[in-house]
C-alpha cells in the first residue's frame, strides 16, 4: 500500500480557498476517492495505483508538499 501526505500550500486567503475546493472537488471526483482510507491530508492507495495517484499530485505542481510511503500495515491509535 501506499500512503499520500499533502498539504496545500499557497499564499492568500481566496487563493487557498479557491484551490482547496478545486483540489477536494478533483480528488473526490477521481477514482482515489473510493480507496480504502483518506483524510483531509492523507490518503492510502494500493500499489497498482501509483501512477494514477502520482499524476493526480503533479497537477497541482507549486500549490503542494506531497510526501509518498510504502507501508505494510496501519493501525489505528484511537477508535473513535
């Protein structure tokens, strides 16, 4: 599996605004959407999936911190 960790990264109040409602609107609209595991900042893929995931990333070039790590397992800390 992979894990994605992003964060949106731009200056300005409507800037950000307006990026993070395309970006959330693409990402929810995209076939990651249905993947096992996502949060506002971090998303689990299967490996097959690595390009796809990665093309999706690079579109917003400039405007992302992207991080990407194999893992094996995930727990969860606290059940909620």
């Amino acid at each position: 599996m992979l894990l994605y960790l992003y964060d949106l990264k731009i200056k300005g109040k409507k800037e950000y605004n307006t990026l993070k409602r395309r970006f959330y609107y693409e990402l929810k609209h995209s076939p990651l959407a249905t993947k096992p595991w996502k949060t506002k900042s971090a998303l689990l893929v299967e490996e097959e999936l690595e390009k796809e995931a990665d093309a999706f990333f690079k579109k917003y070039k400039g405007f992302l911190e992207v991080y990407r790590a194999r893992i094996e397992k995930l727990e969860e800390v606290i059940n909620q």
